[in-house]
C-alpha cells in the first residue's frame, strides 16, 4: 500500500476564513491538495483566500471552489453538499474545522445563540458526515477529521455550550471511527487546547469579565496545523497537538477535572 499524502487529493474545508482555516488552507496548498473552502461570508473567504494564493507560490496545490454556506442549518449543509460536488463528485478528505464559541455563564447567553453554537459545531458535522460518508465508503478510501478541543474531554466553565457540543463531536467521532474501521476510510479528532485565533478575542456575555491566559499557554495555528496534517496521513485515529493538551488528558484519565474558559492574551 502507497503512504497516503495530500498532493492532487480533494480536501473540503470548513471554517476556512478563521485563524486556524487559514492556515490549513496555506499548508494544504503547499502540499499539492486541491481545494473546495467554505464558511459563512464567501465575500471575505474570497479576499483571505487571494491573499493565501498570493503568498504561497508554485505549490502544486490549487484551490477547486470557495462556497458561503450557513452550517446552522440542515439547509445550509444540504447546499454545501450539493454546490461541493459540481467541483468534485469524489472527495479525499473531509476537514470539519468550523466553529463558534460562547463565554459567559450558561444562564446569561441568549438561548438562541447557544443552539446556533450546538448546530456548528456538533450538528453540521454529523449532517456533512451523513452525506459525505456513503462515497468514502463505497471507495474504500478516505479522510474525515473532525476538530474537538480539550474541552471535549475537560469540562470548562464558562463556555458551558462549547464544552458540551466537543464532548458531543468526540462521541460521534471516535464511536464512527470504531464503527467504519475496517472500511478503509481513517478518522482523526483532533484535541487542541488554546489556539492564537480571533476565537480567544470572543466577547463575553453578562457580567463576567475574561481572564488573562498566558502566552505559554497558547499555540500558534501553524504547529496546530502541521501537527494535524502529519497525523491525518499516518491515519491515527487522536491527537493531542502540544504538550498542554497531553497533559490535561494523561491527568484527567486518573482524576477527572472541571477546567475554566480563559479568553484575552
């Protein structure tokens, strides 16, 4: 069997705009991956995106299509689908990166803001995977890679809504990987902790003011990124990218914690 890489590989991308899209977007391209980028304002995903394609010169790679679509809803995943296979009818890899993030205490935000949370980042997934998936399946061969967070794992207040929706993806995530193993399409979740992405900017909700989170504790998306990429092409089923996220995990797996939300650097 060849080793598995991403050059000519059709990879979707969801979340792409965002800190970390961006910089799977450069480092996908640099590998020879062909593109098909999406997230919720395709007018600004069409700026980042020239401004990658102007900095990364003569990779191989190329982007297919960039595609605006709503993942708060079933319609908007139904269209992404569909507006995804008029650039491709097969896909490679499937990156399910999108998603929001809500601070404050649970009773204080908007109901209708944390269920817009739930549907992107735990819903979208699984609808895109329901869709998705049969392909992959009928070829034997594929990627799907679903990015959790240590808060799927650890629970944290303050982002109650977030910590539920990761424990949700890990769940799904890891009980299809159990379940299409012998398959031949690889499952990777992905468990970060805190990443230098405009989510850590999130205003708060309520009174509750944000903590100070030291630099030591924040990773900077490009070795998030080239961390994930490696072990989506060796095919391993977790990784914990860092040493923060490997050891709240090695620690929770003896006493289980309950972590805070830290927002601002």
């Amino acid at each position: 069997m060849s080793k598995w890489d991403f050059k000519e590989k059709i990879v979707l991308l969801t979340g792409a705009w965002g800190g970390l899209g961006r910089e799977f977007t450069k480092q996908l391209l640099k590998a020879g991956a062909f593109l098909i980028l999406t997230d919720i304002d395709e007018k600004e995903l069409k700026s980042a995106t020239n401004e990658i394609l102007s900095s990364v010169k003569n990779s191989g790679g190329k982007i297919l299509k960039i595609i605006g679509a709503a993942l708060s809803t079933e319609r908007g995943c139904i269209e992404l689908f569909n507006k995804s296979r008029e650039a491709s009818k097969n896909f490679d890899c499937i990156i399910f990166n999108a998603g929001k993030l809500l601070y404050g205490n649970f009773h204080t935000v908007p109901q209708e803001k944390w269920e817009a949370l739930i549907s992107v980042n735990l819903l979208a997934p699984m609808r895109l995977t329901y869709l998705f998936l049969p392909d992959m399946l009928s070829r034997k061969e594929g990627r799907m890679v679903y990015i959790c967070s240590i808060a799927g794992i650890v629970g944290t207040t303050q982002s109650v809504s977030y910590s539920a929706s990761k424990f949700g993806l890990r769940g799904f995530a890891i009980s299809l990987a159990e379940e299409i193993k012998k398959s031949g399409v690889k499952v990777t979740v992905v468990y970060p902790s805190w990443i230098d992405t405009p989510l850590l900017k999130t205003t708060p909700y309520g009174s509750l003011q944000p903590k100070t989170l030291q630099h030591v504790y924040v990773y900077p998306p490009e070795k998030i990124v080239k961390k994930v990429l490696t072990a989506v092409k060796k095919g391993k089923r977790e990784v914990f990218p860092g040493l923060m996220p490997k050891i709240i995990n090695f620690v929770n797996k003896f006493s289980p914690v309950v972590g805070s939300q830290r927002l601002n650097v």
